[in-house]
C-alpha cells in the first residue's frame, strides 16, 4: 500500500471484544488489508478514499467480530463483500444527493446561468416538500437531505423500517408530481 499501512487501534474497539478477537482481527488484517486496498483502489476516486474504505471495513469487522467468519477464504469473502457494501451506499448516497440537488456545489441548477430560473426552482421544490404530510416530509428530508438511514430514521420516528421505505416512495412521486404540475 505504498509504504503506508492502516493500523486499527485496538483501545478503538469496542470494550466487549475480548482479546482473541482483537488478535483475530489484527491476523485478518495482516492477512487481508492489501488486497483489499487493491480493491478499493480501483473502485475509489483516489488513494486516501481507498484507505478509508478499508479502514471502514476492518472497523465493522472489530464492532461485529463474532459476524467474521472463520477460516481463510470466508473471511475474505465476508472482507470483500462488506467493502463493496460500503461501495454501493457512498455510490447511492452520492446520487440522491446529486439528484434531489439540482444545484450542485455551484449553488444554481446545472445548466442553468440565470438566478431567476434557479429561484424558481429552488422555490417549487421547497413549495412541493412544504405540501407534503410532515410524516413524510420528515421522512424525505432525513433521508435524501440529511443522509439519516433508513433504521436511524425508523428509530426516530418509533415506525418500522418499511414504513420508512413506504413515506419515501410515496413523498418521491408526490414530489414529482406536484413539481411536474400533475393534478391526479
């Protein structure tokens, strides 16, 4: 990795692991911590982002140690897949955001150069969130503005997860619609 190694600290683990599995872990790493950098390298933007990754990786493997399984070639598995788990969420966090943000980080819709027009935009879009019921709005806002997962959220709202999932797709294509102009 460059010279560089991602260490774990073990003071950083949870108090309940015990120490075989911090030895474990610190094996795992040893073992594995390369070749999932190599991973990460080619699915990351840049370097310090696949380290991230890894470090993310072996942290769920410390809080869950007893998820590990055992023996060479299943733990690996289990390494690889929790990476690309971790993947996919930055990937789909990255597209709502970049879909419910139509301004982007130049503070005005892409494609657009007129403040006017982004005003307009701006303004529907907080019109339709503000038509919402407030259950689902707080759903929509917590989830799509705020990045809150979808069991944080269903833990705040004392509501079941799928519940959650259901005032999601629901405020998405009411928002649509009401953004669109469509009356049915």
């Amino acid at each position: 990795m460059q010279g560089e190694a991602i260490a774990i600290d073990a003071a950083a683990a949870p108090a309940t692991v015990s120490r075989d599995h911090t030895e474990r872990l610190g094996a795992l790493f040893d073992a594995h911590h390369q070749r999932l950098y190599r991973l990460a390298r080619r699915l990351s933007p840049s370097a310090d982002t696949a380290r991230d990754l890894v470090q993310e990786t072996f942290l769920r493997a410390a809080r869950a140690p007893a998820s590990v399984p055992d023996g060479t070639p299943n733990a690996e598995a289990w390494l690889v897949r929790v990476l690309i788990n971790i993947c996919r969420d930055s990937w789909r966090l990255r597209a709502s955001h970049a879909r419910l943000d139509p301004w982007g980080d130049a503070g005005q819709p892409l494609g657009t150069a007129d403040p006017e027009a982004a005003f307009i935009a701006r303004s529907l879009i907080w019109q339709a969130l503000g038509a919402l019921p407030p259950r689902r709005r707080a759903v929509l806002v917590m989830y799509e503005l705020e990045g809150a997962t979808i069991p944080a959220i269903a833990r705040l709202l004392g509501v079941t997860p799928v519940t959650v999932r259901w005032h999601l797709s629901r405020g998405r294509r009411e928002m649509a619609r009401m953004i669109r102009g469509d009356e049915s």
